[in-house]
C-alpha cells in the first residue's frame, strides 16, 4: 500500500491506516503504517534512524533482545542486502545466513 499523506482502508477484519510524516530525498513518502490502531513499526520494522527520529528504537531494542518478532529468525539489513548486490553478488550469496542478523 503506497501512502501519499493519508489513507484508511477497512477490511472485514482489520483497519488499515497510513500517515505520511514526511518525505525522502528522492520526494517518497515517510510514512506511519498501523492495523486496527497498532502501529506497524513497532512489530515489523528496523528503526531507521534518519527518519523515524528513535520513535520505534526503544521497541526493536526490546524486540532483539528477546527473539520476537523478525528478530526471531536471521535477516539481512535490507541496506547491506542493497549493496552486497551493488558489489556483483548474487540474492542468494547475499542472502546467506553467513552474512545476516543472528
């Protein structure tokens, strides 16, 4: 779901909502995301710095130190992912567990 600066879709069992907060360089939307008032990145998402201002740094602190959630598996940082891609290797090399969260 893309955000402009705000939406509300209802679903027969879940109330999806968007808010643009602000913009990046490049003019996209900065956006909150919630389901039925739960704010989306506190469950599911890395907390990036320059743009949520350490709004959800707290939760995914919490979230890591406790294995819920994404933290509960491996992953690769989506911007190490971007550049081991940049550097000529492949998704599947750079997705390896070699190279992802623990």
């Amino acid at each position: 779901m893309g955000c402009k600066r705000r939406c509300h879709v209802t679903h027969s069992r879940a109330a999806f909502s968007c808010t643009s907060v602000s913009e990046d360089q490049y003019g996209r939307a900065i956006a909150t995301y919630s389901v039925n008032g739960t704010d989306l990145g506190e469950r599911f998402g890395l907390a990036l710095e320059q743009y949520s201002k350490e709004r959800h740094a707290a939760a995914e602190r919490d979230a890591d130190r406790s294995g819920r959630g994404m933290w509960a598996g491996s992953y690769v940082e989506p911007w190490l992912f971007r550049a081991c891609i940049r550097a000529g290797g492949t998704p599947t090399n750079c997705s390896d567990d070699a190279n992802a969260h623990p």
